[in-house]
C-alpha cells in the first residue's frame, strides 16, 4: 500500500507469462538432468559395504529422491521474499519429514508386512560416503546457476520489487553504488557552505 506503482508489475503480467513460463520449464528440465545423472556417475561402478552388500536401485533411487527433496526446498527459499515461521516449517519440515520417513521404512519389516525391501537402508545409505558427498554436492551443483542468475539481475537490473525490498532492509542496489554515489555529508556541507556564502553577500551589501 505504501508504493502503489508495485502494483503495475502485477498488471502487466510481469511475474506470470509465456516467457516466464518457459524459463521455468526450461529450469526444471535442467535440475532434473543434473539431479539424476550426478548421483547416477557416482554409483556408476557400485557400492560394497563392509558386510558385503551392495548397492542397487534402492540406494540410487534414495540417494537421488533424498537430492530432490534438498533441492526443491532450497529452491523454493531463494524463490521466498517473506519469511515466517510458516515458510520455516514448510520447507525444513519437509526435510526432517523424509529422512524420518526414511528411517521409520528402514524398520518396519518384519513387525510390519510391508516395505521389506526398504529394510536398513538408512544405515546402509548414511553409512556411504558417495550419499553424503550428493547430498552436499548435487543441490548445490543444480542451484549454481540459479544462484548465479539471481545474484547477477539483483547487481544489474533490479525490479522494482527487488529495489524496494533493498530499501527495506537499508540497502542501495549495488548498481546503484557503482554508477550513483551519493555522498550525504558532502553534499550537507555544499549546501552549508553555499548558504553561509549568501548570508555574507547579503551583509555586505
């Protein structure tokens, strides 16, 4: 309500269009090749662990559904310009919700007629290196060029939005900075002095 012309972003269709539309579609296909295809190089030549299991679909399949899940709600924090505690639950919940969901399936079986081949996976998978190396590595990977992208329109071509959410928190775009110094103390003694010079012109006359 206190800048009315924000609204016009609204109206012109700015947020929501085909070109947006696509970027995000376009996005998304890229996260997925990136989310499958890293985890899917490091299990490449398998996993033994030390009891002599290995590896197989399951391990992949978690490993990679366990990026997903870091991934998305990592996206969506970045995508997220009011945070609350709401938002907070939403996107750490669901974190803590599948890697509970993760260990509670890894002990049904037997107690429970379901899920036996999900028995000890979680110890299995975070007793791997390779998943706690995706875990760091492939969200990060996949949201490089999404961090890459942000940081360069909010240093060049800030919206409106964006310049008066900087405003908010008693920041300049850094464009701004760069291109419109604005020096307060030197322009507070500019008028001073230029006010003191007329006070003695008009003494002498």
């Amino acid at each position: 309500m206190n800048t009315p012309s924000l609204y016009k972003e609204t109206q012109k269709g700015v947020f929501f269009n085909n070109r947006v539309f696509w970027k995000w579609i376009f996005n998304a296909i890229l996260h997925s090749m990136i989310l499958f295809w890293l985890p899917m190089k490091a299990y490449q030549y398998g996993m033994v662990w030390e009891n002599g299991k290995t590896g197989d679909y399951l391990g992949l399949g978690n490993t990679v559904y366990s990026c997903v899940i870091l991934t998305v709600c990592l996206k969506a924090g970045m995508e997220t310009n009011a945070w609350n505690w709401i938002i907070h639950l939403s996107i750490w919940g669901s974190i803590v919700l599948w890697f509970l969901y993760l260990t509670l399936t890894s002990f049904f079986w037997p107690t429970l007629p379901f899920s036996a081949d999900m028995t000890g996976m979680i110890g299995m998978l975070t007793s791997s290196l390779f998943f706690w190396m995706c875990l760091i590595m492939v969200p990060f990977c996949t949201l490089i060029p999404d961090i890459t992208l942000q940081s360069l329109t909010l240093t060049a071509k800030p919206s409106p939005t964006d310049q008066v959410r900087l405003k908010e928190h008693g920041k300049a775009p850094v464009i701004d900075r760069i291109y419109k110094p604005t020096s307060y103390k030197g322009s507070s003694l500019v008028k001073a002095k230029t006010s003191n010079d007329n006070i003695e012109m008009g003494t002498q006359v």
